[in-house]
C-alpha cells in the first residue's frame, strides 16, 4: 500500500504523521508541487516482458502525460529481483540531489521510495505498482530502492538524452533508515 510520511528534517523520528490515504496523499504533495496519480494497472502482463511490451500496455495514459507535459521521450527501467548489479544502482541515487527537469515515473511493478525535501521538513512517499509521481525540475530529493530492489518503472523525459543527477552535497539522506527496514 502507498504510503505518505511527513518528517522533520532535523528529527526525522518518529514521523509528524502519516498516511495511507489517496486523497490526503495527493494533498500533501500537491503542497509541495509533486503530482501522485493512480493508474490503473494492467491485468496479465508477463512478468519478463520487454520495454515495448510494457509502453504498449500503458499507451493510452503514457500518451496523455507526454502531451500534457510535454515530455519528448520514455523509457522503461526495470530492476528485476536478485540483479547483480543491485547495490550499485540502488546507491546511485540515495543521496540527495536535483534534475534540471522533472522526474516521472510510473511504477508498472515493484516499489520504492522517494523523499523530498521541503525547507526543514522531509515528505515520504513509499510508491507501489500503479503509482504515479512526477516531481518538478528543482526539487531537493533522493530515492532508495531498498535492500532487494524489485521494480519496472516507465520515466518520461523532456530532454531526449534524458537527465542528470546533480548532487546537493547535503548528507541528510544519512540520517534517515534504509527504504523497508523502518519507517516509513
Ligand atoms: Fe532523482
């Protein structure tokens, strides 16, 4: 199940509260500029399907976001259970960074997590199959796969080369527990 924690950033436990509401979900991160949507999921997709299996599934709603937003390109990132290469791509992205554009991403299968910064507060979003969430060029975040990273994820892109992490510097991705092993 999706779900929401709200933390302060100097004392990220316990959380200042949390949710598994759609609704209060949207809310909250509507506050802070991030758009989560739910799509549905399609039944009886085989689980090795390929990238373009997997576009041609969600068409319909990926072509809706690409018109709407603008976006040039996707792609289908897929993390299957037991990959090798498992720690390097989780740690990839763990510290807290910016894009010059936005970072959406649709969760097909799977789950991970991204936490976003807002000012002295940390926002949680523990995202699962069906779950969409497109966060605006800029925004202070980091994102953890957990320690058995499992996910396929559509990304759309505005610039055809895709985009590049430009890292903050600021550790305080350290302070907060691996994505499954505690909170949220
Ligand atoms: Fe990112």
């Amino acid at each position: 199940m999706t779900r929401l924690s709200v933390h302060s950033a100097a004392a990220p436990f316990p959380p200042l509260r949390a949710t598994s509401d759609f609704t209060a979900i949207v809310a909250e991160l509507s506050l802070v500029g991030v758009l989560f949507e739910r799509w549905a999921t399609t039944v009886g997709l085989p689980a090795d399907a390929d990238a373009e299996t997997v576009l041609a599934a969600y068409a319909k709603p990926v072509d809706y976001l690409r018109r709407a937003r603008g976006y040039q390109t996707v792609d289908v990132a897929k993390i299957p259970r037991g990959a090798e290469n498992a720690d390097a791509v989780r740690a990839k992205f763990l510290s807290e960074h910016t894009h010059c554009e936005d970072e959406a991403r649709f969760f097909v299968e799977g789950s991970g997590c991204f936490y976003l910064r807002d000012g002295d507060q940390v926002l949680a979003v523990a995202c699962e199959a069906g779950d969409l969430l497109l966060i605006p060029a800029g925004a202070r975040h980091w994102f953890d796969m957990g320690p058995n990273p499992y996910f396929t994820a559509i990304r759309f892109f505005t610039q055809p080369q895709g985009w590049v992490a430009e890292f903050t510097g600021d550790k305080i991705a350290d302070s907060f527990p691996p994505f499954d092993t505690g909170a949220p």
